[in-house]
C-alpha cells in the first residue's frame, strides 16, 4: 500500500523533494542505508528501493511503538504533524488484503 500510495508503481519515480523509486526514498536522509550497495543509483533499483524503505519503516515502528507514528515519520511528517496520509496507506491496505481474501 506504501508502494502504491507513493509511486503509483512506478519504478523510476521521483518526486520534486529528492524522494526516488517505487517507495519514494529520499536519498539524502538515507544515504548510509544506500552506500552498501554497488548499483549507481541504487535508490532506483526496485528490489534495493524496496528493502530500504520497508527497513526505514521497521525502524520508525520500533522507535515508536505505532505503525500511525512511523508512517507519519515515512512522509516526512513529524511524531505530532497532521496528515492524512496514514488513512490512506492503511486504507489502501485493507482494500488490498480484501482483495487477496476474496481470490484465495
């Protein structure tokens, strides 16, 4: 849902704030989780964009005890900011495993 909310799927997206990838991974707050890797941009490789950011939002959860407060921190958004975007990856989640359910 993070994937879809972010990129729309799209691999080499990239946002006017620096954000890359299909996670929308922000290069220059992240470059010491991206240095260990040997690819040129490795923000754009999809399964490097997809590793990273799920570790980037395991740590925030971690830190905070609350998937709300990570996603918050996800978008750049501070632990008492406003925004809706947590509604609308925890929506986007409910329709997706909806979904899955239904088909299986």
């Amino acid at each position: 849902s993070i994937i879809r909310q972010e990129s729309e799927f799209d691999t080499s997206a990239r946002s006017r704030v620096g954000a890359q990838g299909l996670m929308q991974i922000m290069p220059k707050f992240h470059q010491d989780k991206l240095n260990q890797f040997e690819e040129k941009n490795p923000a754009l490789s999809y399964e490097i964009n997809i590793m990273v950011g799920a570790q980037i939002l395991k740590e925030y959860i971690v830190a905070h005890s609350s998937l709300n407060i990570a996603l918050l921190r996800y978008v750049g958004v501070g632990v008492n900011g406003k925004s809706s975007y947590p509604n609308k990856v925890l929506k986007l989640r409910s329709r997706i495993t909806a979904i899955t359910k239904s088909i299986s």
